[in-house]
C-alpha cells in the first residue's frame, strides 16, 4: 500500500478507507481512555474535520471554521514534532491531538479536550501534558500510530533544538576565535572519551563543530585543520585509555584523505563523528586503562586548581574513574585518602607562596583553599611541624 497521497480523489479515498478501517480501534481506545482519565477524545481527519466523536469541548460550543482550523494545526504540529500537541481552541480551551497513522501516511488526529475546573479557569497544565502523552501512549500501543516514525521525528527535533541551543552559547560566550572555544571544550571531550562516556562526547563534539563552524565560516581549508586537531587529541586520548596505538594509527590513516575530498558541513560532520564513534570502539575492545595516567592528570588538576572547592567526585570525573575506583586507587598510590591528598597538596601550595612571595598568611589561607586562617594553620603545622609564619622565617628566599 502506497505510504504518501496527495490531495487527489484517490487519495482522499484512501484516507476515508483506511480512517473507518480504524474506527473500530478507536472506539476501544476513547471507552478506555474516558474511563480512566474522565476526558472524551474524538477521531478527526488531518483537516481537523470530526469523523467520530463529534464536538465535545464543553457545552454550548458551536464549533464552526474556527475549531476545524485549530484541529488541523493540532495534528499537523503534532506530526511535525513527534509528540502530543497542545493549544488553545476558539473557545479558549486546552486541546491536544495524537496523530493517526498507517505507515508513513497521516490519516488523522486523536483529538482530546481538557474540561475547566470552573468557567473560565484553566486546568493545570502538567496534567493536561501528562493525559496527552497517556493519549500518544495508547495510540501506539493500539498501532493507531507509527511509533518508530515518532521518536525519530522527537529525536531529529531534539538534534535542532541543541543545535540551536549550541549557536546561542556560542554567541552568547563571545569566543574570540575558533582557537579559544577549541581549548574551552578540549578538556572536557579528553574527559569524556577517556571514560568511555559516548553521549557526552557527542554532545561535546556537537557543540564544538557548531562553534567551528560559525566561527569559521567561509574559510573550508582553516575549518578542516581544526577537525585534523580535534582528531589528533581523540585519537591521544584514546590511547591512554588503552587504545592500541597501532590500530589508532592505522584507522586515522585510512580515513584522513576522505577528508580532503569533502566540501559541505554535513558531511564533514558525519566524517567526524564517524572518527569519534571508532576511537570509543578502540577503547572499548581493550578495557585497558593506565591508572596511572588517568591519576596524574588528577594530581596534576588538584595542584593547579587547589584554591578552588574541589570535591572527590569532580576530580574522580575528571580521572575518568568512578568515584569508589577513584578513592581505592589513591588509597593504593599514597596511602592515604583523598581528603588528606587534598590537604597535602594545598599545604604545599602554602610552602610555595610563604618561601617566594610577600602575600600576608590570610591572602595564601584564601589562595590554598583553607576556609580561614586558623584552620590554614592547624593543617599548615599537622604537615609541616611549624606554623606558617615559622616556616616562612626559615625558609624565606627574598631579599
């Protein structure tokens, strides 16, 4: 059976065919749906025009043109989005519809109306939301609709909505250059294929290429060095994750001179997600993780972040370890825990600033991360076995 028509009589034929065909169906679906949700739902064709059910917003409505033309965009918006639609009618009521399917044709709308608390009230719109996807929901589950069609529809509509979401951020952060928003993202996307955690990097990668793109617009040749950097640090990151050098070696190889023969956005897209999905491969058939790197990034982010609020969980992220893994491997490593690494290494940010600067004690309390000056010095002299202020005239290295 044909899966698109067109306005012809054929079409409007098949249409009227294929709705009394599930007029049976349907009528199952409102009984139950009126049973447990105490809302009617009516069968309309995708003009908005009533093929069963007829008008049932509330009484006294006179329906007309109007109502029809508001159905229409109910079941045309809803097919347009995947999901449930929902709008005022004329009469200033909530309706929503579902829309009816056979394969990839749309037959139609389910068409359902809130009923007002009281006149001239509005209901509550989460559980006018709730009762529309339970109407999606039954829809699918009676084949009244194309399900698969749907989330694919919902899906690509998602994809946009972050597209759009991503030029905005983009816009809205001011890069500079393609340079800058490259080293924002870098390390975050290293984190992610490390961990082996796809859809952040998608998302990651998401951002950077519509962040590239705007940036670098009209100049195909800078975009594409930037793909080649991008590559080179996926590729670097999956090998310290365990990747097998060689293999990365080889696929990159293979893949590079398709890169010089493409010319549009969306291609060079899907070459680089392609590049991406294959790194996460790589990693995946080895599971073999060198801690011991993925710790010395770690230890390396505490030294260079330690004045800031660092919790075991945000540097366990950024080790690309689970928090518990996180906390047995430093336990393992230097026989202590991380809280204790923490302080450790603040205390040795201490000794740094009090030996080569003139900073007060309060001033390098605030820059090591202590939340004041006496606890700095309680911790300052567990490590050390003297106060700040001893230890600075010890080891004082000014003039």
């Amino acid at each position: 059976m044909p899966e698109q028509h067109d306005d012809t009589t054929y079409g409007r034929l098949f249409v009227d065919v294929a709705l009394s065909q599930v007029r049976p169906v349907y009528a199952r679906l409102a009984e139950e749906y009126f049973r447990d949700r105490g809302v009617r739902c009516a069968l309309a064709d995708k003009d908005g025009r009533l093929v069963e059910g007829g008008p049932h917003c509330r009484d006294g409505c006179v329906g007309g043109r109007k109502c029809v033309a508001a159905r229409r965009q109910a079941i045309a918006e809803a097919v347009r989005w995947g999901e449930p639609y929902i709008v005022l009618c004329p009469g200033g009521i909530m309706i929503w519809a579902v829309p009816v399917m056979q394969n990839a044709a749309v037959l139609g709308g389910l068409i359902a109306a809130a009923t007002a608390p009281e006149e001239g009230a509005q209901p509550d719109p989460a559980r006018v939301r709730e009762a529309a996807w339970d109407l999606l929901h039954r829809a699918e589950a009676a084949n009244l609709t194309n399900a698969a069609h749907l989330r694919l529809v919902r899906r690509e509509a998602r994809r946009e909505s972050e597209k759009a979401e991503a030029i905005h951020a983009v816009k809205q952060a001011d890069y500079h250059s393609i340079r800058e928003l490259y080293l924002v993202e870098e390390p975050e996307l290293i984190a992610a294929v490390k961990r082996g955690d796809r859809p952040a990097a998608r998302e990651i990668i998401n951002r950077l290429l519509v962040g590239i793109y705007h940036a670098g617009r009209n100049r195909p040749l800078l975009l594409k060095s930037f793909l080649l950097e991008l590559i080179v640090t996926l590729s670097r990151a999956a090998v310290e994750a365990g990747a097998d050098p060689n293999e990365m070696l080889g696929a990159n190889y293979s893949r590079l001179p398709a890169l010089a023969r493409i010319e549009g956005e969306e291609e060079l897209t899907s070459w680089l997600v392609s590049m991406l999905e294959s790194t996460m491969d790589a990693i995946s058939a080895h599971h073999r993780y060198p801690v011991s790197v993925l710790l010395s990034e770690a230890i390396r982010y505490l030294r260079d972040h330690s004045g800031e609020e660092l919790s075991r969980d945000d540097i366990a992220r950024r080790a690309c370890l689970s928090p518990t893994h996180f906390s047995r491997v430093v336990k393992q490593t230097f026989g202590y825990s991380f809280t204790e690494l923490l302080s450790r290494l603040r205390v040795d940010r201490a000794r740094e600033l009090l030996t080569q600067t003139e900073k007060t004690l309060v001033e390098i309390s605030g820059e090591c991360g202590f939340t004041d000056q006496s606890y700095f010095t309680k911790v300052f002299q567990k490590y050390s076995h003297q106060t700040p202020g001893e230890y600075r005239k010890q080891h004082q290295r000014l003039g």
